[in-house]
C-alpha cells in the first residue's frame, strides 16, 4: 500500500509514517520546508516538497498519483494566526480532496478535531479553528467519489500509545495519546468499511484494530 500524508512532518504524521514502515508499505510525507526531509527518511518515509497553502490541484494531483491512499494530517499549528487557520486547516484539506479526486485517489482520511463545527460560535483563535476544521470536513463529505472517512481525536497526548481505544461517532470528551491516532490511521487505511463515516477518538479499552472493525460494522 502507497500512503501519501499532507503534513508528513507533524507529529502525528511521523508516527504513522513509522508504522507503515514496519509493515512494508510506501509513506509518502508533504512537507513545506526541505529541511525536515531528513526526519521522514529515518521514519521510513519518502519526502515530498510541497506548500498547500500555494500548490495547485494539479500539483498535488501529481504528487498523489499511483497512491492508494491519502491522508490529511496537516495544521497551521497551535501557535498560528487566525488567516492560516482557513488556509490551511481549511483550504489545504479542501484542496487536497480536489487533487485525489483528480489523481483517482479513491481512499482518503482526514484528521479533524473533536468539536470540529462549520457554525461553531465565537471570536477566539480556536473557535475560528474548528469552523475552519468543520468546514474542511462538510467539503470532504460532499465528494461522492471519495471513500472518504473523517477521524475527530480528543486531546491529544504524547503518552505512550495503549494500543486500546475508544473509537466510535461519539464518545464524548476524552484524551488520546498520538500513538494510538496514528495508529487507528493505519488500520482505517485497509477499512473500506469505515467509508462514509465521521468517528471520534479517544482512550479506551478495545484494542485498535478490533475497534476500527466494530466501527465498520457497526
């Protein structure tokens, strides 16, 4: 399996790149500064050069070409102004959809955030980040060619991951270490059933792959 992530330097994108490396699949990271090219390379992960904040869908659209899936992991980071929030949580994911649609990238996975709400109230920084998340996420459910499902974890950790979750279409609120995210990613990746679904994700005690089987079944 070819997997191509947008914001393959997060932190989440660096553990899941990790695990696909140790089962022997491809990971492909998009990374806007050629500096963290090294950082994927020891996470097993083939580096790609690319801005979404100014690609177009044609860009993209080639770098995703031959993927079986693709994944969007990408932020403007907690520390990022409010414009960068719609650039990039937004926009980027948005144009990410469009790309994989052009490219025939059928598979695709979004990391969204919980409370994630295109007509969430309110002024601050965050609120204007899950308008922008939940935006990102109507646009992606309205692309009927794309076997999209959409991963909303609560607050994440860098504990180290249990292996066991919560992962259902609601669990209400909860933390999640990013180990386990990243790998709930790589098990929804080979899930064709969790298509067309919106899960949330916290600390649990199902272990992960049982609990991405139950949640395709469900």
């Amino acid at each position: 399996m070819r997997m191509v992530i947008a914001g393959g330097h997060g932190q989440i994108a660096l553990r899941l790149e990790r695990l696909l490396a140790a089962r022997g699949d491809e990971a492909v990271g998009l990374i806007r500064n050629p500096d963290q090219a090294a950082d994927l390379r020891d996470a097993g992960a083939e580096p790609a050069v690319c801005d979404l904040e100014s690609a177009s869908v044609d860009e993209v659209a080639e770098l995703l070409r031959g993927a079986d899936v693709a994944v969007f992991a990408a932020g403007a980071g907690p520390g990022s102004t409010a414009e960068r929030k719609d650039t990039v949580d937004r926009d980027a994911a948005i144009l990410l959809a469009k790309a994989a649609e052009q490219a025939g990238v059928r598979r695709f996975l979004v990391v969204s955030s919980m409370g994630a709400d295109a007509s969430h109230e309110g002024d601050g920084v965050f609120d204007i980040y899950l308008r922008a998340k939940g935006a990102a996420d109507d646009a992606v459910r309205a692309r009927t060619t794309l076997d999209w499902t959409i991963l909303r974890p609560g607050s994440l950790t860098d504990d180290e991951g249990t292996g066991q979750v919560r992962l259902e279409p609601s669990t209400g609120r909860g933390s999640v270490p990013r180990q386990d995210v990243a790998a709930v990613l790589a098990e929804l990746a080979q899930a064709p059933d969790t298509a067309g679904l919106t899960l949330e994700l916290i600390g649990g005690d199902t272990p992960v792959a049982v609990a991405v089987r139950n949640a395709g079944t469900a």
